[in-house]
C-alpha cells in the first residue's frame, strides 16, 4: 500500500486512456478468470469481492454483516456486471461496467486533489502511476 494524492481527473483521464486502462482491465479480467474459460462466473466474480472485505468492515474495524443481506448486494453487484443476463460476464462486460464504477469514482472525487491509502496493482493506484508517467515524459 501506498499514500498517494489524485483527483477526479487523473482518474478520468486514466478512463480515456483506451490502451493503457483497456490493457490493464484485460490483465484484471485474465487474473478473475480463474479456470480461464474467457467469462467470469459469479463464484470467480465472488472471491473477488468477498476479498474487498467492504461490507464487513466500518472504518477499518471487522463487522458481521447478515449473510443475506450480504448475498444480496454481491449478486446485485454481478447483475451489474451481467448486461445480458446470461449468468457469465465477457471481458466487454467487464470492461464498462469498470469503466463506469471509476468514471463515478471521479465525480464523487471531483477535481480537488484528496490523499488516499491505494493498494498496490489496484486500479486508482494504476491511475496515479499512469499519471506520473504522463507527467515525466
């Protein structure tokens, strides 16, 4: 994990950035494919959402979110992914509803420049190294 500084636009740009953010969500995709059919099931999708712990922690102390209620969100959440329905998420699929999730991140952001904890390989993080690469250059 790292402290890193962005906003809402190093986030955008990533976005806009086809190659780069097409490649990396295409690496992603390839690391969830876990029996590498080239779809994801809801059990591969699963793992990595119960791996966020998002639910069952509140600012960073372990709770015990209700199974159910928990059940619910993560098959809303493949539902999401899921466009057509058909219980499998193509790596199409995967690519816009992700690239919808950090377009909201961005507005949710906005373009004042906030600290944040990122994990390694995550997408923000990604984000912010592409964007000191820009700027490098």
């Amino acid at each position: 994990m790292s402290v890193e500084i962005l906003d809402g636009a190093t986030i955008v740009n990533f976005v806009e950035d086809d190659e780069v953010f097409g490649a990396i969500v295409r690496e992603r995709f390839s690391h969830l494919d876990i029996d590498g059919d080239g779809v994801l099931s809801y059990e591969e999708m699963l793992r990595e959402l119960q791996s966020l712990r998002v639910f069952e922690t509140h600012f960073g102390i372990d709770v015990k979110p209700d199974p159910d209620e928990l059940s619910s969100v993560y098959g809303s959440l493949f539902l999401q992914f899921d466009r057509d329905c058909n219980g499998k998420v193509d790596v199409g699929e995967f690519m816009e509803e992700t690239k919808k999730m950090m377009v909201a991140m961005a507005n949710g952001i906005g373009f004042s420049p906030v600290q944040m904890v990122l994990e390694e390989n995550s997408l923000l993080k990604r984000a912010v190294e592409r964007e000191s690469t820009k700027v490098g250059a």
